[in-house]
C-alpha cells in the first residue's frame, strides 16, 4: 500500500506505532482539509477568470497577483457574515445540511492518486468508493431544500433527488465500462496499468464513448450548467441554498468546485493516466506525477468551464429524457462493446 | 436512423457552440484584444466624454468670473421637476437708474434632473449649458443640490441678449 | 383497482402559490407573479404590478406637450427614441407641422438602431433566462456601439430625449454616417455568430420549440402586438400598416413567422435585427438635406378634440391617445404600452408548462416592466 | 370600410348608438351602458366590421361623467374606431366586462378600476393592479387631492 509513509517514519521517532498512526490521520486530514479549501478558493478564482475571457470581461484581477488573492477576500468576508435562517425553519437540519455536503466532498479526496508516492489512503475499492461517498452528498442538498422551509428551496431540493439519482446511473455504469478495461477498482493499480498507453487511447472508440458519457454525467453531478438546475440562477433564484448566508453558503459553494474537481480527477485517473507523464518524460523524478495529474485534472475542469459558459440549461423534463432515453442505452451498447473488445484482445 | 442522427446532430450543434465561445477565449487570454470592459477609476485620466454628452447643468464663467444670466427664470418656468430655483434681487443700474433684476443664486437639483435640456433651451442668453462631469457620487443628497453661480461673481456687463 | 381508490383517496398533490418576484431574476425588473403550481406544473400566472409605478399619465395632465416627451423615455426605456418620436408625431400631425425629409430620416435612423440595440439587450437577457449566461455580454459588445452612436449624436445613451416637437434636438454628428457604416458591417458578422452560439443550439432548441404555443386568434384577442405577436402569424407592423417617417421610403419586409411557440418569438426578433440592418443600409447615404428642427410657436396648444398615434417600438403597438381642450396641457393622456398587453398573453402562453417554460415565455414576450407600470 | 360606411353599417345595429365625427381620426360610436356587450359582440363577430383587435382601452374623466374609450381595430380590414360608453353615477360607476370578447381588456379594466373607479361586472378578478388595496381614492380623477405627493403648477 503505497501511503505517506514520509509522515509514519518521522512520527515512529517520537512515539509508539498506534500514536503515531492516529497522528498521522489527524495531521494529514488536517493537510488535505487546508490544501483543498485553499484548493477550492482557487478554483472559484480560476472560474471566475475563466468566464471573464469567454464573457469578453477581464474576471477579478485587482485583489492581489492577477487577482489571485481575490476569493481569500471573498471568503474572508463570508466568514464575518451574520447567518441567516428562516423562522420556521427545521433549525436542526438546516445548520446540519451543508455539513453533509462538504464532509462528503473532502471524503472522496482520500482516495485520489495525486501521484505514485502521494495518496492517503489506497484501498482496492477506490474507484467504488468515490461513487457512492459521493453520492451521499445529495443528501446535503436534500436536507438543505427541505428544511429551508422555502419554495423555492424545497423545489431545488425536489430536482436534486430527481437529477442526481439518474446521473449516479451513468457515471457508474462508465466505471463499469472502464473497469472491465482496467480489471481493477483499486486507483493506484489503474493507474499503473496505463504506462503502456492512456485508457482514452488503448479503449478505441469505445473510450472515447465513455468519456463523453462521463463529462456529461460528471458535470450533471457537480450540478453546473448545463445541467445546474438545483440551483437554476433565472428559475429559482439560488434553488436549495437560496436561504443559506455566510460561511454556510460557503460550504455549498466551495463543495460545488471540490466535487468538479473529484469528478475531473476521476476522469484523469481512469482515462488520462493520473499521474503518468505523456510518453513517460518525467515518469522517473519522484513526486513529478503530483504536477502532471494536476494539469490534466484542470484541464478537465477548464472544460468543464467551457460547458458553463456556453450552454443553456435543460429543463427537468430533458434532463430526464436525456439520461433515461440517450445515455443509459448507450452506456448499455458501450459496455457490451467494451467487453468485446476485451475479451478479443483488441485493446492495446 | 433518427436516433443516432439526433446524437451527432445534437452534438454537432454543442459543438459549434464552444467553439464561438473558445476562440474568444484563447484570443483573450493571450491577447485581451476582444476584452470590452474598461477598467474604471484606472482610465479616468485618458477618459473623455462626447462634446454633447448631458452630464450636469453649468452655467458659463469668463475669466473675469462674469456669467450671463440675468435671472429671467425662464429655465425655472421650462424645468418640467422643479430642479431649477432662482433666487434673485432687484438692483439700481448705477449709470442708468433703472432697476433691473440681479441673480443671487441659481440653485440646481441635481438629485431632481432628468437632463431633458428644456431649461438649456429656453435659455435667451445662453448662460447655462451641459458640463461633461458625470462623477456625481455622493454619500449625502444634499450634496446634489448645487449653486451654478460661483461665489462673488456678476452679471457680464452691458450684456445684450442674442435675439434668437 | 379498489387499489388504486386508495390511494387516489389518501395520496393527492396540493396546488400551492409561489410568489415569483418582486426581487426575482427572471423577472426583469421590479415586477411580481403569483404563481400558482402544481408540482413544477403551472396552473395560474397572475401578475402583481406597479411596484415602480410612476404615474406619469397623471404628470402628463400636468406638463406642457414640449415637456411630456422626457417623460416618455421613463416608459420603454429601451425604445426611449420611439416613444417620444410618438407624442413628437401626434403634435405635428395635430397642428398639422410638416417636417422635413432629414429628420424623418434621422428619425427613422436612430429608430432602428434603438431597435436593435433593444433587441441585442433582449437577446442577451434570453440566453441568461435559458442558463447561457456569455450571450449577455456578447451582445453588450455590439449595443455599446449603438450607444456611443447615440451619446455622440443625442447626448446620452438611453434617455435621450432626443426628440422635440417638429425635429430633432441636435444635428446628426459629423461622424454619425461613418459610424453607422462601421456598425453594420460589424453587425452583419455578428448575427450569424449569434445564430452559431445560441439559436442552433440543441439544448436551446428544444428548451424552446413547441413551448408557450399560443395561436393566430388568441394572440390578436389577447392584443398581444410586436415580435410577440407576429411570432403567432399576427401581422401587426404599424410600420406597415400605417407607415410613418420614413418607412413608405424604405423596402423592408414584415417578419411573420406562423409557429406560435417561444422558438418563433425568438427567431422573428433575431430576423428583425436584420430587417433593421437593411433600412439602415438604404438610408445611411441618402440622409437629405434640410433642416433638422422647424420651426414652432413657443406655445404648443392641440386643437380641441381626440388625437392618437402609433408607432411601433421595439416591443410593439405603442400608442398616445391625447384628449385635448384647447389648452397647453392634454386633458388626459394615455400611454397603450404594448408589454402590458404582452404580459396578458403569457397566462394563455404557459398553462400547463413548467416553471422553466415559464422563463423562456416570459422572456421571449419581453417586457420591460416601467412600460406595464408607467 | 370608410368612416361613412361603417356609420351606416352600425347604425343599423340599433337606434340608441349615437355618432360622432367631429375632433377624431376615427368614427366615434357612443354606447349606452346597457347596450354596451351587445355591441361588442357585434362589432366582433360581423364580418364587415370584425373588430378583432381591441388597441386599447382608456378611462376618462369628463367632469360630471365617467367614460371608458375603446380604441378597436380589425386586423382583416386594418379600419379603425372608437367606442365610448359613459355613466353619470360617479359614486358607484359600473359598466359590463368585456374581458370575454376581448380577453386583452382582462388587465386594461384592472387598470381602469384602479384608476377610476370604474366597477366592471362579471370581471374574474377586479382588483387594484397598480396600486395597493387599500390605498383611498381614485387617483386619474380630476377631483383627486393628494396634498403631499402631488406637484401642482
């Protein structure tokens, strides 16, 4: 199990084994929990620089070096922010829902395989596990529409439950796929398994199937245009967080980019060879796969962006038909595809 | 095959879509040659209004602080909100013993103007006019009520009104 | 099927009310519909208005007819040029004014370019309905050169208040013709990306065909007028029908489409901006000589009696009805907004559809909310 | 049809339609209250006059009556006119709803109750539109005084 052990060696000096193995969860929880916050504000930079240059706009470019330090102000802001709530209002549940929404994001971050040295936590499931941790999460939205107690909300909260089981379908059934490519669940190995030729490439057609079905189905789970109708701006003013204030609201929107991030991330994994550099440049420097797996995964999310930024959105009727009548058939032929070209050799 | 046809259509159609979108994109991201925005209180040097941009109400000055309204409150008379309130004095022409009306205070409601231009109009002497300021910010409204006369100026001597 | 008794008995879906706006994103502007719903399913749309209502009919009885005409801009603010072109019209046909032939010209010029820009903000403010929210900015580029356009001529950008009675307040600036030119070939480069960018667009497309039908003979008894109504096959152009300025100088075709849906609505907007590309293209070389402003008594009083005019904005059928008794003020004054009578079709429109369709229907009527609250 | 002609087509209707041509565009036809559905219903459905289109719809305030204009069009014809209806009663004044032969009045009464004070019967929903229920009086009336919010010159 390829883990962080750097952190276990130096403990081991200062204390027993069992110590230091609760210290360790602790210290790198407490890493990655800070990495990704500051990982997730700039991502929200990036979205908002982004849809500037395609909205002929220049984004936020005063607060800091390009404007990097923008979101900490905004953040900062929302952090001294009073927090709201509705009278009637199930009090309980509405301070508990966006807990569940970003606990649920930061979990499916364990697993990533950000390179052959860097990965908290492998286990032989990793690919299952994402799917249903994140999955959980639709909870937090359904929580947070409910126990508003505003229209509004309760309708956003109503087409997440609608929405978000449909996607789970697709994108598992594309894991499906590639694991019958890949034969393995477990990251790391899928990973490895690629040094030969990226997924994307070594699938054929059927890959590239896949893939398009997975962005589609991918960024109908992270609820953003064109499929963002939980939240749908012009519908529902701001859908199930429309009573949300502060660092709540924070929590939902920061697990918004760290759920596309999870999202490009898998799709980095299981089509673009994680952390493997193209033709194996820089396969031998240790730590180098952090860089390339970084770049792919925003690439990723650049075109996750792109989808944003020039799509309109579905209706609920569509989003429907969508799943059920064009992508689950689909996924359906390309499984069988996928095997076939499995179990006759033709992968490279 | 329909089916299939709509996919490729479909996505045919998305296609072209990003495609308008990405090339403004990458020009703008390497060149910000289509970036339409300015950047504001950075270019309030270089900044210039149009000659017949309708900022503000003015009234003229020559460099001896000599305007030419003599009062006549015609602008007050056009003024269709009540933005315009003079204040005046009657006075005795010292070389011809007449007495004749003086301005004490043009008073203009900024915060009332919907720069329609009818008291610039009805103007005969053509004493106010459009200023090109547009900076009218203000945290206090009385900060909009404006005295166009500056302090301790008169009347052009001998002015005679244009005929119009 | 005792079954299915009950359950019909004990599990019912309750109709229930959502307020959409006054403060609302979808509503352009300070307006309020009471909503009343079954499930996403809309079964009543009732609107509540006047929360910027200004009263400006009732300034109107108070004010000169020289002084009616800033008021107008506060109308429809984005055909600001059309209407007060109107009350300009109903004067100078009352007192029986002839003006020249430049400033039917001109008049008819900076009509059309308020028209377009007016569709350009429309078209921008459809996308952000339908989720595409780039569109907007995109047709902000091209409505800032109307509007430099207008400031550089008129002196403002929106209000111009550009019309008086018998002309126009300033000449044409000296770089009017060149600019225009500018601006067309721009245009023209412009539109199909438009087309590439969004009316293509599959997810739009489907977001708007076959949505908020409403047929030939409901949309000229709901008075629905403009874009809205020749979406519906309603030929309703007052530049057509009863051509003023210098549309009988012109050749430009009515855009009538007969599909009836959101889609159509769309579409005709679009070809109208083209329609107003070509009466541009005519008349940016030919502007005749003459004068830009005649000549009128300082005080205008209208004969007494009833007096209308129409124009058609960029939303529609506007119309001033003036009730005169000789004096200098109107005795009473009425505005017919044309998005008032849009907005009683959208009922018509959206019984029956979603709340999203209730969105695209409420944009593709395009309203803008202090023409219904004047 | 010309103004002449669509006089004589509607006068035919009924003797208590009074005609006016003097200081409009348009064939003015004054409608006593009670005939006032009727001769919507006709002026609608006849195939010479086919009224379809209902312009617009003004409340006025002659003094001692209260009216309502309407200003119709036929979009098969593109002819125009005008039908004015009057009460005396400046109390309760009432005239029948015709948001059933021309579903665009179904605002403009709104509109017009709101303003004037003018009841329309069988309306669906009359309602102050504009304005807030409870707000006094009838604001387009000459004989409205508002001592605070109106500018008078």
């Amino acid at each position: 199990m390829i883990t962080l052990t750097i952190i276990t060696d130096w403990l081991m000096k200062y204390m027993s084994a069992d110590a230091a193995f609760y210290t360790e969860l602790v210290i790198v929880a407490a890493i990655y929990l800070a990495v990704f916050a500051i990982f997730g504000l700039f991502l929200v930079w990036m979205e908002r620089r982004v849809a500037g240059f395609f909205q002929l706009r220049l984004g936020p470019n005063r607060v800091g070096p390009m404007g990097l330090l923008q979101t900490i102000a905004d953040a900062l802001k929302l952090v001294t922010k009073e927090l709201t709530g509705t009278k009637k209002a199930d009090s309980y549940l509405y301070r508990l829902a966006p807990y569940f929404v970003i606990v649920t994001a930061l979990m499916s971050m364990a697993v990533l395989p950000f390179s052959a040295e860097l990965q908290a936590f492998d286990i032989n499931i990793g690919l299952f596990f994402i799917a249903s941790v994140s999955s959980v999460g639709v909870i937090g939205i359904f929580l947070a529409g409910w126990a508003s107690n505003n229209k509004y909300s309760l309708i956003g909260g109503m087409r997440t439950g609608i929405q978000m089981i449909s996607y789970e379908l697709s994108v598992g059934m594309v894991i499906v796929t590639m694991a019958t490519l890949a034969g393995s669940l477990r990251m790391s190995e899928i990973v490895e398994l690629q040094k030969d030729g990226w997924f994307i490439f070594s699938g054929h057609i059927s890959a590239i199937i896949a893939f398009a079905l997975f962005m589609i189905a991918g960024t109908a789970e992270s609820n953003r245009t064109p499929f963002d109708l939980v939240e749908a701006e012009s519908e529902l003013g701001a859908g199930f967080h429309t009573e949300y204030s502060g660092m709540n609201f924070a929590y939902y929107f920061l697990a918004e980019f760290i759920n596309m991030f999870i999202i490009s991330a898998v799709a980095v994994v299981i089509f673009f060879g994680g952390w493997l550099s193209p033709f194996g440049i820089t396969d031998s420097i240790p730590y180098m796969g952090v860089f390339w797996f970084m770049l792919k995964t925003l690439f990723i999310i650049f075109l996750m962006m792109w989808f944003r930024w020039t799509f309109p959105r579905l209706r609920i009727d569509q989003l429907l038909t969508l799943e059920w009548k064009y992508l689950i058939p689909i996924n359906m032929v390309n499984i069988v595809l996928m095997a076939l070209l499995v179990w006759l050799g033709l992968t490279f | 095959m329909s089916y299939i046809g709509d996919v490729i259509q479909g996505t045919k159609t998305l296609l072209t879509g990003m495609n308008v979108t990405g090339k403004y994109f990458f020009k703008n991201l390497f060149t910000r040659k289509d970036v339409i925005t300015v950047e504001y209180p950075d270019n309030i040097d270089t900044l210039k209004m149009f000659d017949r941009f309708k900022g503000e109400v003015v009234m003229y000055h020559d460099e001896n602080n000599h305007h030419r309204c003599d009062a006549c409150t015609l602008c007050e008379l056009a003024c269709p909100n009540g933005s315009i309130e003079i204040i005046w004095d009657k006075e005795t022409d010292p070389e011809t013993g007449k007495s004749k009306k003086v301005l004490v205070n043009h008073i203009y409601h900024l915060e009332m103007c919907t720069m329609c231009g009818l008291c610039i109009e009805a103007c005969p002497s053509d004493a106010i006019m459009w200023g090109q300021d547009f900076h009218h910010t203000t945290t206090d409204r009385a900060n909009l009520t404006k005295s166009l006369n500056r302090p301790g100026s008169s009347v052009i001597p001998n002015y005679v009104k244009p005929k119009k | 099927m005792e079954n299915k008794e009950f359950l019909a008995d004990r599990i019912r879906t309750m109709e229930y009310h959502l307020n959409m706006g006054p403060q609302h994103p979808a509503t352009h502007g300070v307006m309020r519909m009471i909503l009343t719903l079954d499930g996403e399913e809309i079964k009543d749309v009732e609107p509540v208005l006047g929360y910027i209502h200004r009263s400006i009919e009732k300034m109107c009885e108070r004010d000169t007819y020289k002084q009616i005409i800033h008021l107008t801009d506060r109308l429809d603010y984005l055909s600001a040029h059309m209407n007060g072109e109107a009350v300009a019209l109903l004067v100078e046909k009352a007192l029986g004014i002839e003006v020249s032939d430049r400033i039917r010209v001109i008049r008819t010029m900076i009509a059309e370019l308020t028209r377009i820009a007016s569709h350009l903000l429309w078209w921008g403010v459809m996308g952000m309905d339908t989720g595409a929210l780039t569109t907007f900015m995109y047709a902000f580029r091209d409505r800032e050169m109307i509007n430099d356009i207008f400031e550089e001529t008129c002196g403002a950008r929106l209000t111009m208040n550009y019309n008086v009675i018998g002309g126009v307040r300033y000449d044409l600036h000296e770089n009017f013709q060149k600019r225009v030119k500018e601006f067309i070939k721009h245009m023209k480069k412009k539109l199909p990306e438009f087309d590439r960018l969004l009316s293509d667009n599959v997810i739009f497309r489907k977001r708007t065909e076959g949505v908020g039908y409403i047929s030939k003979e409901d949309a000229i008894a709901h008075g629905l007028n403009g874009p809205t109504g020749r979406g519906s096959g309603f030929s309703c152009d007052i530049r057509k029908i009863h051509p003023y300025s210098a549309y009988d100088m012109v050749e430009f075709d009515e855009i009538l489409l007969n599909g009836g849906d959101s889609f159509s609505r769309y579409k005709v907007r679009i070809l109208e901006m083209w329609e107003s590309l070509r009466i541009l293209e005519q008349l940016v070389d030919k502007i005749p000589e003459g004068e830009y402003r005649m000549k009128t008594k300082a005080v205008i009083k209208l004969p007494v009696g009833e007096h209308l005019q129409r124009v058609e904005t960029a939303r529609g059928d506007f119309g001033v009805y003036v009730i005169s008794d000789g004096g200098k003020t109107p005795y009473r004054l009425k505005f017919r907004s044309p998005g008032f009578a849009n907005l009683h079709g959208l009922n018509a429109m959206t019984k029956g559809e979603k709340i999203a369709d209730l969105v695209v229907n409420f944009s593709t009527i395009d309203v803008v909310v202090p023409d219904i609250d004047r | 049809m010309t103004k002449s002609e669509l006089k004589e087509k509607i006068s035919s209707w009924s003797e208590e339609l009074n005609f006016v041509e003097e200081g409009s565009e348009f064939l003015v036809v004054e409608v006593p209250a009670h005939l006032l559905r009727e001769t919507a219903l006709k002026l609608r459905d006849d195939k010479d006059t086919a009224f379809d289109y209902m312009f617009s719809m003004t409340g006025v305030d002659y003094g001692e009556k209260l009216g309502v204009v309407y200003h119709l069009e036929s979009t098969t014809h593109h002819h125009m006119i005008e039908m004015k209806v009057y009460t005396d009663d400046r109390e309760n004044p009432a005239f029948d709803t015709l948001s059933d032969v021309w579903p665009a009045t179904y605002l403009n009464e709104c509109e017009v109750y709101d303003f004037f004070g003018i009841k329309f019967n069988n309306h669906k929903n009359l309602r102050r539109i504009f304005l807030e229920e409870e707000w006094k009086g009838w604001p387009l009336r000459k004989d409205y005084v508002d001592e605070v919010n109106m500018l008078i010159r």
